[in-house]
C-alpha cells in the first residue's frame, strides 16, 4: 500500500457548517436515484453490516455523534478537497446514495451553486464526459478518489476487509490505534456526561486529545 497518494481519516466538525452535496441532483436527469459518482465504485446495493465492520476496523470509534434514532453510526471523513468532506452512515435498508453524503464547506457550497446555475453544463451518467470546464467536476472526480479509498484492505488477524466485505490482499493495513482498547466503557454507562469530558479534554489541549489526556492525568496524579 505505499503508493497510496490519499488516505482517509475522521474529520473534526468542531465549528464547521457543511452542505450537502448530491451529485445527481445535477444531472441531466435529476429524478435518477443512481449518482453518477457513487456509481463509478460502489453498487447501489452495499450490505449494511459489512460497511459498519469496515469503518469501525480501520477508523475507530466515531469522533463525531450521530442521530441515535435514524442512523446506526456515523463516520465523517476526509476526501482529497480541503473542503469537502464524506458522511457514510450505514443504511440498513443497503442503499448506498442514502448511506454516502458528501459535504462541502458552506461558502464552498455558495460559491458552487452560483457558478453552476450561471450557465448550462452537459452531465451524462459517466462523469469523465462531464465538460471540463463544469465547476462541479473536479469536486465529482476527487470524491471519486475518496470512494475509491474505502476500497483499501485492512487487517483482522490473517485476513482482511474493506468496505464490500472480506478481501483476498497479502499486504493490508492495519486497524485503527484504538482497536483492542475498551473505549467505550465510559461512554457507554453515561454517554452524556462523557461527550461533555471529551470536549473539556479537547479544550484543555487545543484540540489534541493525547496532550489534553495528559494534562488531567497529570492533574488527578498530583492529587
């Protein structure tokens, strides 16, 4: 896997404002629930359960909280544009346009939606016959990439899987740091009272959680 150019990690919402960007809302045929760049990689079919094994495998635990009635968990990760980001909440109905949202930064978003309705752009279902000069396309072609890196095997112990199930690789990559620790202990007895020591612990380091973790182990050791 060295030659990976791009790899994913979680994204830190903390005084962000996202939009959704849905491709096929923009295409010539606007009622299509197939999205022509979700489309270039996965099926519109993915199966729920080997999607949440994936993302918990290689990413972790979710750093950002989730809608506990609509959504089985929820992952915010980085795509290759500084500002557009990927939400993947597993859709137990195994659709995967309702279970992939890409999101752009709110001023992106503007700045996007005036320059597309400024003029008509051809966008057929495959995306590399988009017009070049369509402000939407380089956005479709670098989520494309970020799709494309779920797709990366990782490792559980001699085997390995990625975002469509298990996977035939002799060169994985490893889990996430936290796999193996029970993280979840706490927020699991009071989830609430946890989500707010998590933010007081990002405070207290600047928004690093190692350096924040420190400074109360060393406060409670002192005592």
């Amino acid at each position: 896997m060295a030659n990976r150019k791009f790899s994913m990690a979680q994204v830190d919402m903390a005084g962000k404002s996202y939009y959704g960007l849905i491709f096929r809302y923009y295409m010539e045929d606007e009622t299509a629930l197939t999205d022509p760049v979700i489309g270039c990689v996965f099926p519109l079919n993915i199966e729920y359960g080997s999607l949440f094994a994936y993302l918990f495998r290689r990413f972790g635990y979710p750093e950002c909280g989730w809608d506990n009635y609509k959504e089985l968990v929820a992952y915010y990760l980085t795509t290759p544009h500084p500002n557009m980001i990927l939400k993947i909440a597993p859709h137990v109905g195994n659709i995967s346009t309702i279970g992939f949202k890409f999101m752009v930064e709110k001023d992106t978003f503007l700045k996007l939606e005036n320059a597309i309705q400024s003029e008509q752009y051809h966008r057929p279902i495959d995306v590399r016959k988009w017009d070049a000069n369509d402000p939407l396309k380089p956005f479709a072609e670098l989520a494309i990439v970020a799709l494309e890196d779920l797709l990366t095997p990782v490792g559980v112990r001699d085997q390995a899987i990625n975002a469509l199930g298990k996977v035939e690789t002799t060169a994985p990559i490893p889990p996430s740091l936290g796999a193996g620790y029970p993280s979840g202990a706490l927020g699991n007895s009071a989830p609430q009272e946890f989500a707010e020591l998590h933010g007081l612990i990002l405070k207290l380091g600047k928004g690093n959680a190692k350096r924040g973790m420190a400074k109360v182990v060393d406060a409670i050791s002192e005592k």
